[in-house]
C-alpha cells in the first residue's frame, strides 16, 4: 500500500505536466486559427444591400465603416447628387 500511493502521485504528477504542455499548444494553435479564421472573414465580407433607391448609400456606409474612406466618400457623393437633403450622406462626408 505503502509503494502505490506515491507511485500514483508521482504518475498523476507526470500526466498533469505533460496534460497542461498540450493543453497550452492546443489552445495556441486554436488561437492562431480563429485569429485566421476572423481575418479571412473580414476580407471577404460582403454586406447585404437592399435594392432599393438607397443603395449607394448603402454602399457608402459599408466602406466608411470599413475605413475606405475614398470609395465611401464617391458614393456619398452619388448619393448627394441624386438626393441633395439627405442628413446622413451629408453627416458622413468629410
């Protein structure tokens, strides 16, 4: 009885520290590929855009929001052509 208890601390011991070692690797790699997983999803994110008479708006608000500032700032633009008084093409134009 005397030589199991140690013996089964000592493996408990050996199990626990190569446990965490792989655990720690396996929570790195998964880490690594959620981190690729969300950057691949942010470039090829497509908004969903109505087809209604605001669609270049639609569109702006998308880039603005996805900080290309250029692109947003042609279709508020559009926008504003098209419909002069609309506050949110004005408010998000720089």
């Amino acid at each position: 009885m005397r030589f199991i208890k140690p013996s089964i601390i000592f493996v408990s011991f050996l199990l626990l520290g190569t446990g965490c070692s792989t655990l720690e690797k396996t929570y790195q790699k998964t880490r690594q590929t959620m981190a690729n997983l969300l950057n691949a999803a942010e470039d090829t994110y497509r908004p969903a855009l109505g087809l209604d008479r605001d669609i270049d708006l639609q569109f702006a608000r998308h880039q603005f929001n996805r900080r290309e500032y250029a692109v947003s700032e042609f279709y508020l633009k559009k926008t504003l052509a098209n419909q002069p008084e609309n506050r949110e093409a004005i408010q998000l134009l720089p």
